[in-house]
C-alpha cells in the first residue's frame, strides 16, 4: 500500500482501505487488453504516494448511477484537480496544455482518493454500502463503483466525498430494479432518448422528467455526444473546437456536454441504461471505419472513443474477452426483459459513406450481410426466446436504427435509408423469423438516431399479411424517438406546416407507420403495466434558450396480447398535436 503514511492521521480507522482495483474505471473497457484498459502496476509505480489535498480537487462533472441491477449499481463520479477540469472555463484562454497522446490526459503522480456511500434515506442514517478507492490522470479523474447489498426495486441515495475530508460531490438519487422473479406491483416508467447535439441546442427534453419526477429509469439509445467541430449561434461550442480524434479530445467532449444543467440533473436523478450509436465514434460507422474514417485512423480514433465512453458512462462491462461489447440485458421483475443492442459499432457491415449509395444498394439484400455481428444476432434471438419463455409479460428492444420498413424518398435521395435496417434486410428478416417461430408476443422496438419520431405496427412487409387500419397482422410496435436537440431530417429551420405535410406524405407511403413528426425535439416516455404500456411523446418547442416548456404531442396505448397499437378508437385515440396521424386529427 502506498497511502499508509498519506492517509494515516485523515482516515477514520473503521473505513475500509482504498485501492485501484475498486475504482472500475480502470477496466475501461477491459483490463485484459492494453490499449483500452490501465495496468495497475504501471499506475501504482508511478504514484509518488502524495494524495491531491481537497483543496486541489473538485467533483466539477456531478454524479451518476447506472446499469441497475435487482441488488446492486453503478456510481459515478469525477474528482480532479481543478487545473485539470476541461470544461471550457477552465482552461485558461490561449494555452494550449500539453498532454500525453497515450493517456489522454496531463500525467500526474498525485492520486486523488475518493469514497462513496450509499443509503436508503437522503441524510445517511441508514447506510448500506461505502468504499474507497483512488483515481488519477490515467483515467481521467473518473471513478466507478459498484454498490452492492442492495434491495430490488427500492429507491437509494449516494454521495462521494475526497477520502477523510468534508468536500462532497452532489447528492445523487438511484434505484435497483425489481428482483428477476418478482411481481411488480406498479408500473415501471421509462424515458428515452437519442441524439443530443449540444451547440445546436439546450437539453431540455433531458430536464422533463428531473422536473415531473415522472420516471424510474433512463434510456440513452446514442448519439450522446457528436464528434464535429462546430460553430454555434447560442453560445455552445463544445471542446476542444476541432472535430475529435484523440482520447484527450473523447474525453473533453465528454466534459463539455456533462457541463449541460439538464443532463447532469438527469443523470443525478435516475439511473441510466446507455448505449452508444455512430456519432460517440464519429458519424455513420461501421465496423471498417466511418463516414471519412478508415484504416490506422479509424483504428486508434474508436479505440479512444471506446475509452472514454467506459469512463465517462455509468455502465458496467459485461464480458471482459469482448471489449466492444456493449449490448447486455435486463430484466425487471417478471414485467419485462430489456434487451440494449448495439446496431452500430459491434460487427457492422458497410454502411451508406459518401457516395457509396449505389454500392450499398446492391448488399441489401445478402443473406450473409449483418448489422448486428452474428454472435450478438444469435445472442439477441437466444434472450427474445428465453424471454417469452420465462414468460416476462413484454420484451423491450433498445436499438439504434428504425427497424420498420420506411419509405423516405421524399426526405432523401434514395427510397430508403440504408443505414437503418432497411439497409440490412436479411437480418431483419431473422428477428422477425425468431419472433414468428417461436410465437413470441409484446415486442416492443425502440429506436433513435433519426432525429424525427415514428410510431409503427411491427408489420413484417412483403412476408405476411398486414391490415394498416386494423393492425391485424402485426408482431409488435416500434417506438421511434426524436432527438434532444438535432437537427431535423426535414431541415434546422422546417416550419410546422411544412413539416407536417412531409409527414403526411410519409404516413401514406407507409402501411405500418401509425404517427410520424418531424417538426418537434423531444423525448418520450414509456409506462409499462402487465395489461398495456402507455407512450407519450413530449416536443420541447424552443432548442434555443434553456426552457422547461414541453407538449405531449401524442399518446399511444398499447395491449398485452394485442401485438399492435391499440385503435381507442383509432390509433393515439385519434389526436395529436403535430406530425401525421393515420385517421386522426392533428391539432396545435
Ligand atoms: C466544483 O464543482 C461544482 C459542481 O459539483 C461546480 O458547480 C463548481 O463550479 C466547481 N468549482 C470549480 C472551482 O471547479
Ligand atoms: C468528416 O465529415 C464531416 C461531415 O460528415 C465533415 O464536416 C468533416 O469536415 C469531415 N472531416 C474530415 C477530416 O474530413
Ligand atoms: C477494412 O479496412 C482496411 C484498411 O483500411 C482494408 O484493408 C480492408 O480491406 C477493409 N475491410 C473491409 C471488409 O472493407
Ligand atoms: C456474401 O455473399 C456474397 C454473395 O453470395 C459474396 O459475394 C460475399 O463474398 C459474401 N461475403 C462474405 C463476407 O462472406
Ligand atoms: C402468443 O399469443 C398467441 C395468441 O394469443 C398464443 O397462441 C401464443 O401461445 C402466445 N405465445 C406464447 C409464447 O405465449
Ligand atoms: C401544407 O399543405 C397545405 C394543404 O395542402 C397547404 O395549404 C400548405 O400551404 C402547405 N404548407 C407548406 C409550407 O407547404
């Protein structure tokens, strides 16, 4: 031990000893391979044994839980030196720091000792875990804890504090999920997101449920950060102010868009269930490269991104061999399974790039063509069987993509976007294969990355028989969000008129497509029961300026059993206030 002499006259002698192994940011993702984890013994033998004193250090990124559990879940916080925080107000105008390309970060051989402690009640009577550990410039300043003798679907608080001393991190709220056998006795209500683009907008869908206190836990279906250098009219500009390469630059991203009110409230307030999609490596990825990306470039730009994406994100690594594994499953009570799959980075084939579109064209139809990886296509279809078979009331699918079959050519220059699943059909033929094989019922696909919402029947077009008006036919629901603050696909400066009457052409081009609207950024909200799930889709009408306004543009019901949106008595009881809703009303 290093920190014996150090420690000595701050520790309370009850407190367990700090150590690296405790922190698992330093598996980030996985210790097993060199370039993408930190050797303790490196780290150990470069520590000096001399600590950060408090006064040096500040919890500037606030806090964060994630990947609950039914006993236990991950914390998250950020101590660094205050010389070290990289939000753009502290560093010092017109320095350039000089930092170690390797690690990302300016070496130091201080270590920072951090604890936790998590309780049932805000003022920390009742503890039920704590521990220590250290953290340093090899991980960015980051700590990850796992809490453990937690209780199911029970509701927790946590705070970090510099080891000894009376500075704290912000109070964070978390919650465990229901036990896997357990009936839950309420419903358990989701929000999801995708696509939050900071120069061009202020997070406010994130601020929705932080104020309604309306939701257990948070989905993030990616594009969490964007990787462009960007100017911006609001005063945003994210850092560094290039487009982003190195882990340094992975990692100050990062900060910047922590440094976001709303998203730090959400992050403080709920545990949250991420995964990433192209843009937290750099737009339209594939497993070769990216949309101006490939080779050695490619190679060593995602291996920083996949980095500081461990570091900076609350979840855990699920396989230790599979350091690009971030699809992993859930299961919360007997209520549902949710299965977080990674549409993107994992085993992808060649995507839409510049000027391939036609060459894309052609492999759509490959039998041995896969946007999923094979070994996660059949990990997928193994959990949706396992799944029904248990009998969990409802599968929901966290995915990156719109799955359905969209006819867009009215919003690009081809008939479809290849770089959804319409690009990958064989695949998509494979989940609908397992689901109608093996009478799997309540599947639920969620998607982002569009920048525009789609409500659908899961209508396996061209193969079985759909009814549009009826649903009769279908083998699920896609609920596909907008983004937080993107652009939309139809254009940054769409009218509502304008947009609504592409969405009208894209309702009618459409069989299965129920809702659609281009015009809002946003969120939605998921209220899951055993007899139905409720989907409200909230517009937060002003990107601009930090706002806590938003509209519930459309609501949608629908029934265990059913496999389609439920029609009370059309789809969305036969109302929304924009986009375009089959035999409905849309009104402001
Ligand atoms: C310290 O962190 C808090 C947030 O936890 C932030 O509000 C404050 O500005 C930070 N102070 C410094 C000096 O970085
Ligand atoms: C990469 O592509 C984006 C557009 O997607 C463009 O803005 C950027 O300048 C490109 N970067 C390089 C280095 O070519
Ligand atoms: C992947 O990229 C490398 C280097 O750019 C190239 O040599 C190789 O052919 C590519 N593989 C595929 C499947 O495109
Ligand atoms: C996929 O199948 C096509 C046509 O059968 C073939 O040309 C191609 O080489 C195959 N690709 C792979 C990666 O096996
Ligand atoms: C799915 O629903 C159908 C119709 O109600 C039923 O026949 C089938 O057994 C269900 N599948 C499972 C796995 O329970
Ligand atoms: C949208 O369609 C309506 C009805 O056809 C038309 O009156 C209106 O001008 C259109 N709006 C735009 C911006 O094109």
């Amino acid at each position: 031990m290093f920190y014996h002499v150090g420690l000595g006259a701050l520790v309370a002698a009850a407190l367990v000893e700090a150590s690296y192994e405790n922190n698992l940011a330093y598996s980030s993702p996985s210790r097993r391979h060199p370039s993408l984890a930190v050797p303790l013994a490196h780290v150990s033998k470069r520590q000096t044994g001399d600590l950060f004193t408090p006064d040096e250090l500040n919890f500037t990124h606030g806090v964060a839980s994630g990947d609950p559990e039914s006993d236990s879940v991950i914390l998250w916080t950020r101590l660094a030196p205050t010389s070290e925080n990289v939000a753009s107000d502290l560093v010092p105008k017109g320095v350039v720091p000089i930092y170690d390309e390797r690690e990302g970060a300016r070496p130091s051989s201080k270590a920072a000792c951090v604890e936790f402690k998590i309780a049932t009640d805000s003022r920390f009577c009742k503890v039920v875990d704590q521990g220590r550990a250290y953290t340093t410039s090899d991980v960015d300043y980051t700590v990850k804890f796992e809490a453990n003798h937690l209780k199911p679907f029970t509701t927790y608080y946590y705070q970090f504090n510099v080891c000894g001393s009376k500075k704290t991190s912000p109070q964070g709220r978390t919650k465990t999920l229901p036990a896997k056998q357990q009936k839950v006795d309420k419903n358990v209500n989701l929000a999801v997101y995708s696509c939050s683009n900071y120069p061009v907008g202020y997070f406010n869908a994130y601020g929705g449920p932080v104020r309604k206190d309306s939701v257990d836990y948070v989905l993030h279906l990616g594009d969490y950060i964007y990787e462009y250098k960007s100017t911006s009219s609001i005063g945003r500009v994210p850092q560094p102010d290039r487009e982003i390469y190195s882990l340094y630059d992975y990692r100050t991203r990062i900060a910047t868009y922590r440094t976001d009110p709303d998203l730090s409230a959400s992050h403080a307030r709920f545990p949250w269930i991420p995964v990433w999609d192209d843009h937290e490596v750099a737009n339209n990825a594939w497993k070769n490269g990216t949309q101006n990306s490939s080779g050695d470039v490619f190679r060593k730009r995602k291996q920083a991104a996949v980095r500081a994406y461990f570091e900076w994100m609350p979840i855990r690594q699920v396989e230790m061999d599979d350091s690009l594994r971030i699809w992993r499953s859930f299961s919360v009570g007997t209520l549902f399974d949710l299965m977080m799959l990674d549409t993107r980075q994992y085993d992808r084939d060649l995507t839409v790039l510049s000027g391939n579109v036609a060459e894309v064209e052609k492999l759509v139809d490959l039998q041995n063509r896969t946007v999923m990886g094979f070994k996660q296509e059949a990990w997928f279809y193994d959990q949706l069987k396992r799944s029904s078979r248990r009998g969990a009331a409802w599968r929901v699918v966290g995915n990156q993509i719109v799955f359905s079959r969209m006819a867009v050519g009215t919003l690009f220059s081809s008939p479809y976007n290849y770089d959804q699943w319409d690009g990958y059909l064989a695949n998509r033929d494979r989940v609908y294969q397992t689901l109608v094989d093996n009478s799997i019922n309540n599947t639920i696909m969620l998607a982002g990355d569009s920048h525009a919402s789609w409500v659908s029947d899961l209508a396996w077009l061209g193969k079985k028989d759909y009814d549009e008006k009826t649903g009769a036919g279908a083998f699920g629901v896609e609920l596909a969000g907008t983004a937080v603050s993107s652009n939309s696909p139809a254009g940054a400066n769409i009218t509502p008129s304008a947009a609504n009457n592409a969405s009208q052409v894209l309702i009618s081009q459409n069989p299965e497509l129920q809702w659609q609207d281009l015009y809002y950024r946003g969120y939605f909200e998921m209220s899951i029961g055993y007899d139905a799930i409720t989907a409200k889709y909230f517009g937060t009408p002003d990107r601009r300026v930090r706002s806590s306004d938003e509209i519930l543009l459309a609501q949608f019901l629908i029934k265990n059993g059913e496999n389609r949106l439920a029609r009370n008595p059309t789809v969305g009881g036969g109302q929304a206030k924009s986009g375009a809703l089959k035999n409905g009303v849309v009104s402001p």
